[in-house]
C-alpha cells in the first residue's frame, strides 16, 4: 500500500473510485469528478494493480508504480481528491480469483488512513458487476453510465487515435518519441523542423549548437563542462517537448546523449586538441551520456549515413569533415545504440533528402493509423 503526503478527507461521505488506471482517461475523469461533488468529503481515488496486470509490454512502460505516481502528480493541487495505491503483489492477492473479500479488506486498512473515523465511504463504478459485488457486502454504490465509450484498452492499442482522451502526466508515456540523428552536415535538422511542421509536431533542435552559438565560442574551445551542459540541456529541451501542451502523440529530436557522446569522443582522441587529453573527463562525459541515454526512450531512431559535403559554417571544426573520419563516428555512435539496446528500433537511412523523408513519414503514418504496433 501506498500513499502521498496529504490530510485526510473529512465529511459525512467520502467518494471512493478505484481502478488500475492503465493509462487514466478522461472517462476515469467523468466519474472522480461526480464522486467528489456528490460527497462533502471529495474522493478518494485508489491505484490497484499489480506487475504485468496489462500485459508485459504494458508494464514496461506503465507498471503500477508509475500509475501510481502520475495519478498523484495530477491530483496533487486538488484538495477534494485523495490518491492511495493498493500493490496487490505486496497484498499477496494478485494470484487470486474472485478476491473481493481480500481486496476489501486491505482497501479498509487504506480507508483508514485516507478518512476519517466518522466519514462514510460510497463507491462509484462504471462496470454492473462491481456494483453488484459491493452492493451484496453492504457498501453504497452508484453505478455510473458513461456517454463516452473510451477504455484504456482502445487507448493503448492506437494512443495516438485517442490521443486527447488521455490525462495529463499520462501522455508523456504513450508519446511517439522519434529521434533523427547521425553526423553533422546530413540533413538532420532540416529533417526534423519539416517533420514537425508536416504534422503539427513539437521537435527539438541541436541545444549544444545554441550553446556555442549563444556563448560565442568554436567547437574547439569545448571542454568537459560544456560537454555536461550538453548533455543536461539536451535531455531537458527534449523532456519539456515531450511533456508540453503542443504534443499530439508525436515528438521528433534531432539529438540525443549518444550523439553528444561521439562528439566527446573524437575530440578527445585527437591528437590536435591537446586540451582534450584528460581520460577522466572523458569518462565522465560517457559515463553521464549512458546515464540519459536510459533515461530516454525512442520509438525509432533514424540514423543518417554520411554522404554529403561537409559543410563549414565557421563554428564547425573542419579537421572531422573528412569522409574516413565522418563514418568511423557513424560506426561509433550506431555501435552505442546497439550496446544499449536501441537496436531494434533503428533504421538506417542513405537515400538523397527527400527519400529519406519519405520513409520517416511513411513510419509515421503507420503510427497514426495503426498504432505503435
């Protein structure tokens, strides 16, 4: 059992909706905002699940933790909702059929903690047989009527189709994140900035270029605390799209930890750059760059092959411009992504501009049709 740090619900009846919320929808909405109107105590909204309880893949990515978690968050400013977690695995009922006894004897001891003494609890669901088996244990129940007719199942099978029927903090979960990346003078930017605006997207740009741009410096002035800077500011600028107002299901980023990381690389195994030459900064660099790099999640990574002029735009060190040294950066950064298990979503891309932006989009487009899957 879990719980946030929040007072009790106090008043003559307490709403109580439960659910494992996979992902929550604005039907899940519809009725925690009737129970905490219809009760002079609010609501009182209980998380139940347990590992694998959506299937393995769901799981993955939205286990009951996390479920738990993001209900908080949303509800967390709201005084009338109280949000408590039931982890049936650590209850010891998730292997259990037709557990409503069991179950409702560990949600007693989460009432407890969640009301007071004298508050009554009355339960709102939306399926005729939990109705039925609170009504027959003597619990109040409303048994709701939904006009919408979403579920979490329909939503998880094509997010993006139910795209604005999912709550707030949950969307950052079912997001198509879509990385375009490789070495420099390749395209990627345009590519991104025309995906965005071909669908209405939010997308990411080069943050460490800003950065050198903004602080008036060459690439071969960067050291190990720019490198960081990098790091952070990317994986920031990319957080923020993915969890902001403008995102409708898809988010496309022209780069992340790993192409930082072959940056820092090369540099600091080239003889010319004699400030580079300090292992432990190196490390350091890397060491971060794996760290966000697991804390990112791809839906695909398009990665483009070198094959266009280099192209010298006076910030750009020139001595990496060579075609030799272009693909043995390009074979260091796909090897990372192999190392840290992005392998299965990576296409690599070696058409001319416009074939490569047609195999994006034709992803894309299976995306919004048919879903992630």
């Amino acid at each position: 059992m879990f719980q946030a740090a929040q007072p009790k619900l106090d008043g003559k009846t307490v709403g109580v909706v439960f659910g494992t919320y996979a992902p929550m929808h604005r039907g899940h909405l519809d009725t925690i905002m009737r129970a905490k109107r219809e009760n002079d105590a609010g609501c009182l909204v209980i998380a139940s699940g347990f590992q694998g309880d959506r299937g393995k893949e769901a799981d993955a990515n939205l286990n009951f933790k996390r479920r738990f978690r993001y209900i908080r968050e949303l509800f967390a400013k709201d005084p009338l909702v109280a949000v408590y977690g039931l982890d049936e695995d650590e209850c010891g009922i998730s292997g259990l059929t037709g557990r409503w006894d069991e179950w409702l004897e560990e949600f007693e001891k989460l009432l407890s903690m969640g009301v007071t003494s004298t508050t009554v609890p009355h339960f709102y669901v939306s399926e005729p047989q939990y109705a039925e088996e609170l009504a027959k244990r003597g619990w109040g129940v409303t048994l709701m009527t939904r006009d919408n007719p979403i579920s979490a199942t329909k939503i998880r099978a094509n997010p993006y189709k139910h795209w604005d029927e999912i709550v707030g903090p949950f969307k950052r979960v079912f997001s198509t994140n879509i990385l375009i990346t490789g070495t420099a003078s390749e395209g990627k930017t345009t590519l991104v900035q025309d995906l965005g605006l071909y669908y209405g997207a939010p997308f990411s740009t080069e943050w460490g270029r800003d950065y050198i741009e903004d602080s008036a410096i060459c690439e071969q002035e960067v050291g190990t605390a720019d490198f960081m800077a990098f790091l952070e500011g990317q994986y920031n600028m990319n957080k923020e799209l993915i969890n902001s107002p403008a995102n409708n299901g898809l988010f496309f980023a022209d780069t992340d930890a790993l192409v930082t990381e072959m940056y820092a690389w090369k540099y600091y195994n080239d003889p010319n750059f004699k400030f580079y030459h300090k292992i432990d900064g190196l490390n350091l660099i890397q060491n971060s760059a794996w760290m966000y790099a697991e804390k990112s999640r791809w839906d695909a990574i398009f990665l483009v092959g070198p094959r266009n002029e280099f192209v010298d735009d006076g910030v750009r060190y020139m001595g990496h411009g060579d075609m030799e040294v272009r693909k043995d950066m390009y074979a260091h950064l796909k090897a990372n992504i192999e190392i840290h298990g992005r392998y299965d979503t990576l296409v690599e891309l070696n058409g001319t501009y416009f074939e490569n932006f047609t195999t994006i989009k034709n992803y894309v487009d299976g995306v919004i049709r048919n879903g992630k899957n």
